[in-house]
C-alpha cells in the first residue's frame, strides 16, 4: 500500500515573553469548540501503556534522523510552508508532534506571530533547546504532553502535522490532529495537509520469494527445503515495508480511503473497509498480492508535490508528497501484504476481492489488516497485524 497526503513538537518552557496576554493564560483551555461555535466538553482518550512506549519511541534521535534526512518528505513541507506563506505570517500555528520543532521553526521563519509545538515525547526536551538555540523562544512555545491534555487559550488559524504513518493509518496519529482541530482551529483555519489518500495495488516481486524462500531448497549443497513452511509463515507473515518500483506494479492503483482532514471524525479511522476490481496489466509468474501504502501529502486544498520533477506554473496547483512506487523512495516506502505462495495471473486477468484496515482492540496504534482476493477461480484470505 502507498499513500499520499497533502499538507509536529511538546517541552512547556516558562519564557515571560507578552503577547498581550500571558503565556500562562494562553495555554490554559478546559473546553473544546463545537462545529456550531458552542463550547462543549472535550472527550480525551486516555493515555495507556501503549501510548506512553509509542512516545518513549520517539525520544530516539535515530527516529527524528530518519525523517530529517528523507528530503522529499521534509523539503516538501517546508515548501508548503512557504507557499502558504501568505495564510501563516502573523497568525498562530499549533504544530501536532512537533518533534525536534523543525516544522515549527519553518513556520516562524515563514513569519508566524505564535507557534505552539505540541509533543508527548521527550525529545520535545531538546525541541525546546532547538527553539532557543535559533533565538526563536519568544515566537515558538514548546508544550511537552499530548494534543488530548496540553492546553491553549486561544484558537489557532493553522494546524500543521507530519502525522502520516507506514500504510498512512499506521499508529493512530491521526487522532490527534483531529483533536487539536476539535478543540482549537478557527473556522476557516488552515490544517497541513489538508487531505490524503490511501491506495492499493497487486503487484509482483518475484525476487523477494526467491530470495527469502527458494534460497532454503539448496544451502552449500544441503536440501533444507524442511524449512520451506517456516521461512514462509516469517518472511511473510506480517506486512513488509520494503521500497519497490514502478514496475513491480500489475495493475493502476484502486482508492482505499480519501481522508479530508478538515471534517474526517476519529470513529472513522476505527476500521476501513473498501472493495476493489483490477484487471492486470502484464501476465505474471510469480505475483506476491500485496497492499502498497502510501501517503500524500496535500497542502490546503491542495496536495504538494515533493518530487521536484515538474515545476509548479500555476501557485494554484496542488502540492503533493507521494510515497508511489514510480516516485522518488521516502522512508514511508511500501508496505506489502505476501500471500505465502506466488500466484500466476495472465494479462487482463481479473483481481478482485476487499481490504478491511482495523484498528487494534489491545493497541489503537497496531492496525489489524484482512484481505480478501479471488482472480483465476481461486480464492484467498490473509489475515496479518502491522505492530
């Protein structure tokens, strides 16, 4: 599966900074904004033990690195900052898992009056010494907590977040970027990105099989094949995030959710469910159905573009970040569902069946995938958990 989406940070600094009312008044807020404009009771999702190791993870300078260093995806952010430039300088920004503030610093840069980063890890500790070391505590605030408990007494013109995860739902941030709008975005607010889009391909990678399985049938002249079943039920058990090309791909991809961040509900995200019909392109030997994910990122109402390949003529067009298999890799990569055994198609075969994306009752953040294909008059379900 691939996604792509169109248009993230937490440490409470006590800076006396006066923006005409305190600090500590701003971030003081107890109730949310209804889509009527009436104040209503903030339902907050507590915090488990999942939660709390999902954010100790991204204490982790490795992680932080990673995304620093995938250029398509941090470029095009900072692009979209600056292209919507017009929409951020002077207004207030609230940054959702700000991280290590780089997005909260382009948007100050950008010229925003207010920048709250919002991050439940720690590394929102050294977010905030970033801030100060840019000479940027007097415009960027460092909330270290989650969206459901830090507090602004204030709303925000604009949400930005790099909330996408493998498969775009994978870990549930979407969830909070959907409370920070609840509780903060006025109306008419910009939310970077303002949409994204889940696909789905069959595809084939012939070379993963014979590189995870048929190597078990001759090993220095010894007949392991005994280990064929269990080099299988591993290698292809869960979903794999593996970087694939354009031309591992059978058919044109199939939409499995449009997320329009500006009206998407949290109950939405709990289970996913599409029907799909592909007829492939290419006769096949060896097919590994699979799910590729990819997330987009659209600025706006507009998706941005971070392969830099053609250059925007109109300031109108969309903006779109693509972790496509034909676009440049990103560290989102693909994530592929193996059935265990290859499976030969013919060109104009039909592929057809269903993909149900569910949240996990023991982990929100887990996503439990079923997957259903019929094609050749055969039929076959796989059941696997991205954890």
């Amino acid at each position: 599966m691939y996604s792509s989406s169109g248009d993230s940070n937490g440490y409470h600094q006590d800076n006396k900074q006066q923006f005409g009312m305190s600090q500590r008044d701003r971030v003081r807020r107890v109730r949310a904004k209804s889509r009527d404009g009436f104040g209503e009771e903030q339902k907050v999702t507590p915090c488990t033990e999942f939660d709390k190791a999902y954010f100790n993870s991204y204490a982790h300078v490795g992680i932080h690195e990673e995304m620093i260093k995938d250029h398509v995806r941090t470029n095009t952010y900072r692009d979209a900052i600056f292209h919507h430039q017009s929409l951020i300088e002077g207004k207030v920004v609230v940054d959702v898992g700000c991280g290590t503030g780089i997005l909260s610093i382009f948007c100050a840069q950008a010229g925003a009056k207010r920048v709250y980063a919002v991050d439940a890890s720690d590394i929102a500790v050294q977010a905030n010494e970033v801030v100060k070391a840019n000479n940027l505590s007097d415009k960027v605030i460092v909330l270290h907590g989650r969206v459901e408990d830090v507090e602004i007494n204030e709303e925000v013109d604009v949400i930005i977040s790099e909330w996408m995860g493998y498969m775009l739902l994978y870990e549930s941030m979407l969830g909070s970027v959907i409370t920070a709008r609840d509780r903060w975005l006025k109306h008419g607010g910009l939310i970077l990105p303002s949409n994204a889009t889940l696909y789905m391909a069959p595809v084939t990678h012939p070379d993963r099989y014979r590189e995870s399985i048929e190597f078990w049938r001759n090993v220095y002249g010894i007949d392991m094949s005994a280990m064929l079943p269990l080099a299988k039920q591993c290698a292809f058990e869960e979903p794999s995030v593996e970087t694939i090309s354009g031309e591992n791909v059978l058919t044109w991809p199939h939409v499995v959710k449009h997320v329009d961040c500006y009206t998407i509900t949290i109950d939405e995200l709990e289970s996913v469910t599409t029907t799909y019909k592909f007829r492939s392109m290419m006769r096949a030997s060896l097919i590994n159905p699979r799910v590729p994910v990819l997330p987009t990122v659209p600025s706006n109402n507009s998706p941005m573009d971070g392969s830099q390949r053609k250059k925007r003529t109109n300031p109108n067009e969309a903006l779109v970040l693509s972790t496509a298999p034909e676009d440049p890799p990103t560290h989102w990569q693909q994530t592929l569902i193996y059935f265990y055994d290859p499976i030969d198609v013919e060109q104009d075969q039909l592929i057809e069946g269903s993909a149900t994306l569910t949240q996990s009752k023991e982990n929100r953040r887990f996503m439990n995938i079923n997957l259903r294909y019929s094609s050749g008059g055969r039929s076959f379900v796989k059941e696997s958990v991205m954890r």
